[in-house]
C-alpha cells in the first residue's frame, strides 16, 4: 500500500495572470490561492490544482496574494487577506504548469460598487425582465439580474 | 529626317532655354509649386494624426495582445493541433481605409497563400480594401465581409459582433486562422497568424486528457475563444496600420519637402533669366540709340 506522497513543497506556487481585454489585472503572478465562481460551483485554487477548464458564472473572484499579508486592504468589502473584483463572465483554465489563467470580459473591485446604484439597478432589471416588450430585451434583462444579484449578495456578505 | 522634339516643355526638366515660353514656364512652376505645398500640409498633418492614433493603439494593443496570448496558451499546453483534412476559415483582418503602406497587400498575400495550400478553405474578410485585393484572386472562397473596421481603435464588443455573426451564419470550421499583421515595432510589421480550434479539434489535442473539463463548457469556450482571438487580431491589426501610416505619411511629406525644394531652384532660375533678358533687350535697345 503506497500512501500518498507528500505533495512537493512547489517552488512555482500559484501563478495568475487574470486578464480583460482592456486591461490586465494580473500576468504572471505569484499568489497564494484564487476563489472562483464557476458555472459547476465555487472553488477554491491552490498551487498544483488539478488542470481544468471552467466557465465563470458573475459573481466574484478573489485573489489572496499572500497567507501572511501584512498589507491591510482598507474598505469594508475586501476581505482581510484577499482582493475581490467582481466577474461578469469569462473562463478560468488551470494548466498543467500549476498557472492559473483567467479570461474575464469585464471585472471590477467590489469596493468600486455603491449599493444604492446597485438596489436601482436592480430593480429597473428585474422590472424589464417580466415586462419587456421583447424577448431579447427580456432575456438582457435577466442577465442583468442574475449579475447585480450575485454582487449584491458579494457586497452584503463581506 | 524629323527632328524629335518635346510635345510639352517640362517645366521641371527644362530650365533655361525657350525665352518665348517663359512666362507660361514660369505660371506653371508656380501653379505646382502651390499643389505640391498644400499636399505637403495635408500629409504632414495626417502623419501628426497618425502617430497620436498610434500611441493610443499601441497601449490598446499590449494590453489585447496579453488577453489574446493568454487565451491561446491554453492550445499550446493542450498541444493542440491542427487536422489535416480539416476544413479551415480563414478570417483576414484589414481595414478600409488606404494610404497606409502595405498593410492591406501583406494580410491579403499571406491569406492567399494559406488558400492556396488548402483550396476549399472559407475565407472571412474584415475591411473592405483586403476584400477588393482578395476578391481579384479567391473571390469564391470569400464567405462574409465586414467594413466599417479601422475607424476607430476596436473594442471587444466589435469583435464579439463579429465572432456572433460568424457563428450565427453557421460556417463549420475544424480550425480557424486570423490572418492579421503583427506589430513589430513602429516601422515594421508582418503578417502572422492566431489558431482558432473547434471543439471536436481541442477534444482530440495531445494533452487534453490532463484537463478537467464538463462537456457543456466547451461549446463556450471555442466561443469565447474565437472573440478573443478576433479582438486580438483587430487591435494588433489596427496598431500596425497606424504605425505604418505614420510612416507612409512621413515619406510622402518628406518626397514633397525634396519636390519643393527643386521646383524652387527651378523657379527662380527661370525667374532670373527672364530678368536677365529683359535686361538685354533694354541695354541692346539703348545702346542702338
């Protein structure tokens, strides 16, 4: 009977590169773990995660550089450890190198949200998702929800 | 035996010499004179909007070319490969706009060349000066076009537009190609190429089996793999033409500067030997008094 080997202490850790087509959040970066909201659930990626490609769903990415940061991320929203910007879609690919790429179309820190913005949007939304005048607008319109749904609950529960 | 002549003094070549027509010589060196300053004014002018466009496209295409590559890492590590006897779409990437230097001529010969290595392959053109260029030659392999590109620097929605359009008209592909020039430096490009692959394609690369994957995701990611792609071809595209009309622009102001410069030598030689006959007319004229 083998026991499993204890995983090698990796010197690659995690790498992440997080990146939007207008802009590039992360390349090539040494982090600790990234949690992310994928359409099969949430997980959590550590350094040596098993390769696998996932369909983000909105919601949020958090990104912890560093177990013991001693960095402190002022504003209510962060995390005390970890960094959250909220996805609206995109793929998240583990690759067999123990480096984490993650495409987003549109991704912002959950600081930059106001929720008075977000409970009017919201509700504007879910008003055009029952009563739209056409399919297309109404199925926008869903979309819409389920995002400003998934930040608001990002924002109420951090 | 004829002598042959001229039909028409060129006013450039011929600087002393006819005394009767120097007037007219005269007028028409100062009419060019006045064409060739102005064309110098505009394309100066259009190589300052050139290099601010540049700028600005440059910083775009960074960032895109990060978001492009690291897309298509994935078919690297996945070691997918292309099937060869695959059908191929190739989308072309060029622009409508011309006075850019070789930028259509170069996407448009590579594109030619990949049809001529695969004759049935579908082709795909962005801009209308690669369709005028491509339909000379493969007009029967070209599928759908797309213009109004290259006004402005591309945003990911365009290309998202385009990549639905293509998936909506419902064009099979095992694989595709974007064929787009790739930003060198601020004086060179060259032409290059992105792999797009299709599911069935990235289903049989060497190292898919490594991957963890659930089949419905696929299907989203050859999607979204295919925008990345074209954004990334559009932007690097987009810098490429600045970049290249910048210094199209430049040449030709600088070819204009050098033509001024002789026609105004020309001018005022003309000039002064139309002073200088008078000259002899007058003194010969008093001194038969």
């Amino acid at each position: 009977r083998w026991y499993a080997t204890e995983a090698s202490a990796s010197t690659s850790g995690l790498r992440l590169s997080f990146v939007l087509p207008h802009q590039t959040i992360y390349k090539g970066v040494e982090v600790q773990q990234v949690n992310i909201a994928a359409t099969s659930g949430d997980m959590g990626i550590l350094a040596s995660h098993v390769p696998s490609i996932e369909q983000l769903r909105p919601g949020v990415v958090e990104v912890i550089e560093n177990a013991n940061a001693t960095k402190k991320f002022f504003g209510e929203y962060t995390n005390k450890l970890g960094t959250n910007y909220l996805v609206s879609g995109g793929f998240a690919i583990i690759n067999p190198n123990s480096s984490l790429d993650i495409n987003a179309v549109e991704a912002f820190p959950l600081e930059d949200f106001s929720p008075e913005a977000i409970r009017a949007n919201l509700a504007e939304a879910q008003r055009t998702a029952t009563s739209g005048s056409s399919e297309e607008e109404r199925n926008i319109a869903k979309v819409e929800v389920e995002v400003l749904e998934s930040l608001q609950s990002a924002l109420g529960s951090k | 035996m004829f002598a042959i002549r001229p039909v028409v003094a060129n006013a450039t070549t011929r600087s002393v010499g006819c005394q009767h027509r120097n007037y007219a010589t005269l007028k028409e060196i100062q009419l060019r004179l006045k064409s060739v300053r102005s064309i110098a004014k505009i394309t100066k002018s259009m190589k300052m909007i050139a290099s601010t466009k540049m700028t600005r496209a440059q910083k775009t295409m960074e960032i895109a070319r990060t978001f492009g590559s690291t897309q298509t890492a994935l078919f690297t590590n996945a070691d997918t490969k292309p099937t060869e006897e695959g059908t191929t779409l190739i989308i072309t990437v060029s622009s409508d706009r011309g006075l850019c230097g070789g930028i259509h001529s170069s996407v448009s010969k590579a594109s030619r060349k990949h049809v001529q290595e695969k004759p049935n392959s579908q082709v795909v053109v962005l801009g209308d000066k690669a369709k005028a260029q491509l339909s000379r030659t493969i007009r029967n392999n070209i599928r759908l076009s797309f213009n109004q590109i290259g006004k402005a620097t591309p945003t990911y929605t365009e290309a998202c537009a385009i990549a639905d359009t293509i998936l909506n008209e419902k064009i099979e592909f095992d694989q595709a190609i974007i064929v787009y020039n790739y930003f060198k430096s601020v004086i060179s490009y060259e032409a290059d190429t992105i792999p797009v692959f299709s599911e069935s394609t990235f289903s049989k690369s060497g190292n898919f089996d490594a991957y963890e994957v659930e089949d419905d995701v696929l299907e989203n990611l050859h999607e979204f793999a295919l925008a990345n792609s074209i954004y990334w071809g559009l932007a690097e595209g987009h810098a490429s033409e600045m970049a290249s009309k910048r210094s199209a622009m430049e040449n030709a102001t600088k070819n204009a500067g050098e033509m001024i410069d002789k026609l105004t030598l020309t001018y005022n030689r003309g000039r002064q030997a139309v002073i200088t006959s008078e000259l002899i007319d007058i003194i010969t004229g008093a001194s038969a008094i």
